[in-house]
C-alpha cells in the first residue's frame, strides 16, 4: 500500500511564521495600550483591525506548524501524528464546553478565527514540547547508556 507523502514548506519559514506572530502580538499590544478592552477582541462585530491581528496570526503559525524540522525523520513524523491528535482532543473538549456551558450564552458571538488560532497553536506547542521532552530523554539516555 502507497502511503501519502505529506508536503512541508522549507524550515525556514519557521523563522518567517515567528516574525509574523511577533507582528501580530505587537499589534495586539499597541491595540491594548491605545485604550481598547480585551473583551473587544472577542466581539464577533469588532472592527477590520482586530480581525487584521488574528489573520497575521494565523499567517505566522501556519508557517510554523507546516515548516519542515532542520532534521526531519521518523520520530519527528511520529510527533506530529500525536501532537495532531492532542490538537484534535483538546479542541474538541474546547468546543464542547464551549458549546455546552454558559460561556455560549454570555460570547454567543464568538468569532471562529479565534478558534483557527486555537488549533494551530495548540498543535505547535504540543509539538515542540515532545521535541523538547525527546531530547532531554535522548541526552539522559547517553547519560546513563
């Protein structure tokens, strides 16, 4: 059986993701200090802006979370598999209290990129942690091996 051959971006642009974020945090902490509230960017009616700061963050972690390793092999294929499927778990607990709960009656405008932002950063976090677990499991195993 063939199995798919699943198509990254360069590693570099990890390094372009990280600049998109970095701008979209800085415009985030430019709105926050001009006077706005932190509830207006929940607000499903906000204004072009916000939205602009979601759509530069959600730029900047796809680059990061399809851009290949500098080393990419079996065990970093075998991390995304899980790192994708602790996204999916806790998304999908996500939704469900947020569907299910009071929250949808007090943010029933939620704005779905919101959630866009949720699942790319869940999953890049969840990555890097097991990258950086394995590697810390790989020096004690030379340590003591």
């Amino acid at each position: 059986m063939k199995s798919l051959k699943v198509i990254f971006l360069p590693w570099y642009f990890k390094i372009i993701g990280a600049i998109f974020f970095l701008l979209s945090l800085t415009k985030l902490i430019l709105k926050l200090n001009s006077g706005v509230s932190i509830l207006y960017f929940l607000e499903f009616d906000t204004d072009i802006s916000i939205y602009s700061i979601y759509a530069i963050a959600v730029l900047g972690f796809f680059l990061i979370a399809f851009s290949k390793e500098r080393l990419e092999d079996e065990l970093v294929s075998h991390l995304r598999k899980k790192s994708l499927l602790i996204t999916t778990v806790f998304h999908s607990l996500f939704f469900f209290v947020f569907t299910f709960t009071s929250l949808t009656i007090q943010l029933i405008n939620f704005p779905a990129i919101i959630l866009m932002n949720t699942l790319f950063f869940i999953y890049i976090i969840s990555f890097h942690i097991q990258i950086f677990l394995e590697s810390i499991k790989n020096k004690n195993d030379e340590n003591f091996g």
